[in-house]
C-alpha cells in the first residue's frame, strides 16, 4: 500500500470574533465614530434610492445597504494616506474613506454633519447623479467614485478590474519605503476572477502590503455563491497563496475593524499581503430599491433574518449596553443624517416645469457636452521643455549600431537620468536582455529592483504597472513578450489604463509604456505575431509610435517616456539585427507627437506606413520607378499623428496607398483611411488604396507564412495598381 499522509499549507486562516470584553476595551470615541459613519452611509444610499425611484439618478444604483459594517469597520484604521479602491458597489467604501479623511477619524454625534464634511456629501452625491460638482466631473458617477487626496483611488465598474491596480499602488507604497497599505474591496464574483488570482500569487511573491477585502454577500445578481463555487469561504483562496486570511461577520464592524488591525500589522510590517473575509448581505436587488426577493431569488425569511443582523443595529445596541449613547441620542444621529441628505440632495433638483408633480435635475448643473472629450490624453506640454530634433538635422559624427541595442540603449540612458523608471516583463532581467536583447545590460547598471523579472501573469502585471503609473512617483515600462498576449490582459490595457484618465474627470495622470514587438515571418504561428496598432488605434486613451530606425526609435521612446499618457512602442523583430546608425551624442532628444518623416519626396502617390514596412516601401518605389512620396508615421494614434505632413503630401499627390504588413480586418489602415476621406476627401483623385497580409492570421507554415503577410512584393503590387487606376491629373 502507498504511504499517506495528510499535508497543511501553514498558512494560517481564522475565523475571528469579537467578545463582550473586547467592546469595553475600545475607545468611547472609536466606537461612536463607527455609529455616526454608519448612520451617514446608510442615510446617503436611502436617499440616493428615492432619487433612482423619480428616475433623478442616470444609470444604475448599486446601493450597499446592509452591508456598511464592512466598509466603516475595515476603513475606520486606515489614515489618509493609505489607499483604497472598491468595485461597482462601492458607495459604502467611498463614503468611509471620504468621511475618514474629512473628519481625522473622529465624529461629533451631536454636531454630525458640518460644513466641510457636508460638501464632500454633496460632492459624492453629485457625481453619482452625473453632475459638474461631482469628483470627476460627473463622468464616473455611481460606480466609479475617485478622490485622491483622501486616498480614494477609485471604484471600479469591471468586476476583479481594481485588484491588479490596486496592488501596484501597493508597490509604489512599498518602492516608497512607507509604511502605508493599500485595501482592495472585491466581492464574490471577483474571488473567482483571473486578474484577482494572478494579483494574490504576485503580492505573496514580492510581499506587498497589499490587502484583499473580501464583501461575501452570497449572491452575483440573482446566483448564489454556492451554485457557482464548490467552497464559497473564498478566503479560502489565499491558502493556496501563501497568503494568511481571516473570516470576520461582516455584520459586526468592531469585529471587522479588530480584524482588520491584524491584517495591517502584518502588511506594514512588510511581511506581504493579508486577506479579510467579511460575511454580509445587501439588503436589497443588485440595482434599485427593491429587495431580492421581489425577483423570485431569495426568500423574504431570509431577508428578514439577515436585517436582524443590521451592522447599525447592532452598533447601537452595544453603545446602548457601554451607557455610550441613550434612545433619543441614537435617533437625533439619525434624524441629522437623513436631514443632512435630504438637504444636500435639495440642491441638485427642481419641480419639473413640463412635467406636473415631478422633479428634474437642475439644468444649470449638467456638465457643458462641449467638454465631453476632454481628457482622453493630455496635452502634451509635459515635452515643452525637453530638445526636439529630427535625426536627419543631427550634425556631426554618426556611429554604426543594431536596431535593437539602440533599444536598450535609450532605456539605459533613461534609467540613468530618472530613477523613477522601472521595467517589467518575463524574462527581462534573463539571456542577456530578454528574449531579443532589448534590456542588455539594464539588470548589470540598475539593479533588479528595477528591472524586474515576471510570471507568465499579463493581467496581473500590466496592471500591477498602471497603478505604479497612477501612484505619480514612477514611470513602468512593461514588456508584452508578443502583442497577441494583449488580449489576455484586455481589461487593464483596454477598460483600465486607456479610459482612467478620461473616466475619472482627467484627475489622473498614466505615466506607463507597453513595449512589444511584432514578430511577422519567424514561424511564431497565429497567436505570437500580429501587429496591435490597429487594435490600439480604436481604443481611446492611447498614444502609439512604431519606429523605422534606430534614431527615430531613441527621440520616439525619450517623448513616450516624458509624457503622462499611456504609450504604446511597436517594435519589430526584422528591424532588430538590421545594421543601423546613431548620432554622436547623448540621446536625450525627443520627437514628438505630430512629427511624420518624409522618407523619399514624390509627386505620383503619398505611402503612409510605419515600421518595416517603411523600407519595404521605399525598395518597392526604387523597384517599380513610381514617383512616391512615403512617409513614415511614427507616431500612429488620431491624436498624435501628424496630420499637416500627411495632408499637404495628400494635396500634391491625389492619390494615398496605406502600407502594412498585418492582417486586412484588423489593420491599421482600415481607420486611417476612413479618416483620410472625411478629412481630405476634396484631393483624392481615387479611393485609398490599402497593401496589406491576408484575412487569416499567418500561420507556423513557412510558405503559408509568407502567403499571409505584406513585403516589398505586395507593395509593388499595390503601386501598381494605385498607379493603374489613376488616370492622372488635368
């Protein structure tokens, strides 16, 4: 027979609670305090409720009523300077962090609301009604609830979305050397989520004070947690971490709270992440003012007995057995909150003069709709002050160089001069400078805290990259070994670093470069090479340079990493061991956003490209004797591009050929075409014409390969089609 024996992760996971000692043992002033933010977060959500019923409120009203304690247990610990970020149902969090910062952790019942705290109310309020006086300008509303000064870093409407984030604003802490922490507040659906298990397994590996608050309320919308998990105790999660936990009743908030002191021992004493499960219950549906069982789910019993538990409820009655507070002064708390918010809420509406009865909101309190694109991307005025040149007005000496050292070189010099650079990515600080080289040297010179080694984990470490970014006090570079691995990490390149800019009323700055490479033509197969820019040239927020040459890729990546938004770099394994030059001289310059390069001067045709398709295009213009004009972008997002370069060569020539080398539904330049039309269609004397691979992903077959993607072979073809339809100008 086998030999068996039972294994133990020695990981300790505690059940934790409170005694009648442990509520005479706390300060008078804490244990009011709780009772006054509970009452408020309560008041708040039951108003916002009566303003969703009138149909005031735009979008949905994921009210956390019941489960307050929480929130207000977990936070009231935490000072300023330690951050939070929630989910979609994350009023209850806002509210007592907010409250927290404007109050010092300390409340006057007699005197609940005063003028300083009833304009944060009315702030939070506003921006869940949509509304200019909002946070974010009323762009975040209900689920996306951002104030960082207080430590706020943001709700998140993307269930599992803020836990990447979050603990790279754990990181920055730590980087830091403070000894502050970061809570991310997730919920049931989140403990199943990838980007939440990737997160856990990086915070135990590089020990961050990290916290996983988790609200286990027992039901996504309408399915219960034990339909969907085979153990709904989802602290259990972090047993296979490494990652100690503890299971708190959430209905409790000096329980959660006492907890809650534990877990931060622990994460400030830099001994790594910790988990708290608190088990509560919304009192109501998933959206609105009506409970679960109006929807058939769960049973009014059940409800029933989990309001006997209400979090305020049971405050009261332990303040009531401390002689902290009598009767009358538990509903004078009450009567001034709700008074607070009815009075704060006021303000925002009017009777409706076309509609008898009703409400609207104020109009004079509606965002302008002028404003509705601002702060997708900053202005870039961040380069004013940095050295623009173009490397063809480089004097002096020039010296032979690889495509791809000229890449780790601009980034040591960078991370020489701004030791707020960091790079992340698989196998970076390995073979000599990742998998082509292009970090050699970087770990020898910076040191492995700064050029940092990754699991195969996408989601979790490119987010873990924006919340450093978002932190303000560094500049991550993050590696995606192949473009392809971006649909694995979709919602934080996409949902989170693109839109948190614009989403959060431009409150935000994204300091963050995702380099990757295009890998076309060495048998990768279909999810190892394509080319992102025309993925990325859709999705807002993102700026995009692809460089040609070794000088043009040390001014385009000195810009990427000056600016504070989020840039893309497209490099491509053709270009790396090309033989190549650069200047004499500290690269420091920068080409920025708005700078095309004419590569060859013409008059028959104007050839927009980038990448290696710039030489591809100018071999097919010396081959075929047409008159080309070819221009290397650059820079390729609608924001950045260079729009006067391309449109005075548009206006001499007539004629545009688009060149890429990817896949025609996907491309580039199905976009920059559509925009070519609407903005110069007065000059074209044909429609634009497109040089692009096939509709398939190329595959590992080296003929299929071939068969799949553009070279100097289909641009000519493209020329000479271009040239054929064109019957010349008058």
């Amino acid at each position: 027979m086998p030999e068996r024996r039972r294994l133990t992760t020695g990981v300790d996971w505690i059940q934790f609670d409170t005694t009648p000692e442990d509520w005479k043992a706390q300060d008078p002033q804490l244990l009011r305090t709780m009772l006054g933010q509970l009452h408020l977060i309560r008041a708040f959500e039951e108003r916002l409720l009566q303003l969703s019923s009138q149909a005031l409120v735009h979008g949905p009203v994921h009210s956390s009523i019941g489960q307050e304690g929480g929130a207000v247990g977990s936070i009231i610990g935490l000072s300023s300077d330690d951050a939070v970020s929630g989910s979609h149902r994350g009023h209850h969090q806002f509210l007592a962090k907010a409250i927290g910062h404007v109050s010092q952790g300390s409340l006057d019942l007699d005197a609940l609301v005063d003028t300083e705290l009833r304009a944060v109310l009315k702030r939070t309020m506003a921006e869940i009604l949509g509304l200019k006086q909002g946070f974010s300008g009323g762009r975040g509303g209900s689920m996306h609830l951002q104030w960082l000064e207080a430590g706020a870093l943001g709700t998140n409407a993307i269930v599992g979305g803020g836990a990447p984030m979050a603990a790279g604003n754990a990181m920055a802490q730590q980087r830091a050397g403070t000894d502050r922490l970061t809570l991310n507040y997730l919920g049931d659906g989140a403990a199943q989520i990838g980007s939440v298990l990737e997160t856990m397994n990086l915070a135990a590996a590089w020990k961050l004070p990290f916290g996983l608050f988790i609200e286990n309320n027992r039901y996504a919308v309408s399915t219960n947690a034990d339909e969907v998990t085979a153990d709904s105790r989802f602290s259990v999660r972090g047993q296979g971490f490494g990652i100690p936990s503890w299971r708190v009743d959430g209905m409790n908030p000096l329980a959660v709270h006492l907890a809650m002191q534990e877990a931060s021992e622990r994460m400030r004493a830099g001994d790594g992440p910790a988990i708290v499960e608190a088990d509560v219950y919304r009192f109501f549906h998933q959206n609105g003012p009506f409970p679960g069982s109006a929807f058939g789910y769960r049973t009014k019993q059940e409800e029933s007995e989990w309001k006997a538990r209400d979090p305020l409820d049971r405050m009261a009655t332990e303040l009531l057995a401390l002689d902290l507070i009598d009767e009358a002064g538990i509903k004078a708390v009450r009567a001034q909150a709700r008074e607070a918010m009815q009075e704060i809420s006021d303000e925002f509406v009017e009777d409706d003069p076309e509609h008898d009865g009703k409400q609207r909101i104020v109009p004079d309190l509606w965002p302008d709709p002028a404003t509705v694109d601002d702060g997708i991307r900053g202005d870039a005025s961040e380069l004013s002050e940095l050295e623009a040149l173009e490397p063809a007005d480089i004097e002096g000496e020039w010296r032979d160089v690889k495509f791809v050292d000229a890449v780790a070189e601009v980034m040591d010099r960078r991370m020489g001069a701004d030791d707020r650079i960091l790079v992340m990515g698989e196998d970076v600080h390995r073979l000599g400078g990742g998998t082509n080289g292009a970090t050699k040297g970087l770990v020898d010179k910076h040191g492995a805290d700064r050029v940092i080694g990754t699991p195969i984990s996408e989601n979790a470490f490119f987010g873990f990259g924006t919340g450093l970014a978002l932190d303000g006090r560094y500049r991550p570079v993050v590696e995606f070994m192949y473009p392809d691995f971006m649909w694995v990490a979709a919602d934080q390149v996409f949902n989170q670093a693109g839109k948190v800019r614009h989403m959060f009323g431009d409150n935000n700055t994204v300091p963050l470069v995702l380099r990757t490479k295009v890998a076309m033509g060495i048998g990768y197969g279909s999810q190892h090479l394509m080319d992102p820019a025309g993925i990325f040239a859709t999705q807002p927020g993102w700026r995009i340079v692809a460089a040609s040459s070794a000088a043009d890729y040390v001014g385009l990546m000195n810009a990427a990493l000056a600016l504070e938004d989020p840039v893309l770099v497209i490099e491509h394994v053709d270009l790396y061991g090309r033989e190549d030059r650069l200047p004499e001289v500290d690269l420091d310059y920068v080409i920025a956003p708005g700078s095309a390069a004419v590569k060859r001067e013409g008059s028959e045709m104007t050839v927009l490209t980038y990448l290696s398709m710039v030489h591809h295009s100018l071999e097919a213009a010396e081959e075929t004797g047409v008159d080309a004009e070819v221009i290397d972008l650059r820079w390729l997002d609608r924001a950045s591009l260079d729009w006067d370069t391309v449109g005075e060569s548009i206006r001499k020539t007539g004629n545009v050929v688009i060149v890429e080398q990817g896949a025609r539904d996907t491309g580039y330049g199905a976009w920059l075409a559509d925009e070519i039309q609407r903005r110069f269609f007065d000059w074209l004397d044909q429609p634009v014409q497109r040089v692009t691979g096939g509709v398939a992903s190329p595959s590992i077959s080296k003929v299929l390969e071939r068969a799949a993607i553009a070279k100097t072979e289909e641009v000519v073809a493209g020329f000479e089609e271009t040239r054929k339809n064109w019957g010349g100008r008058a």
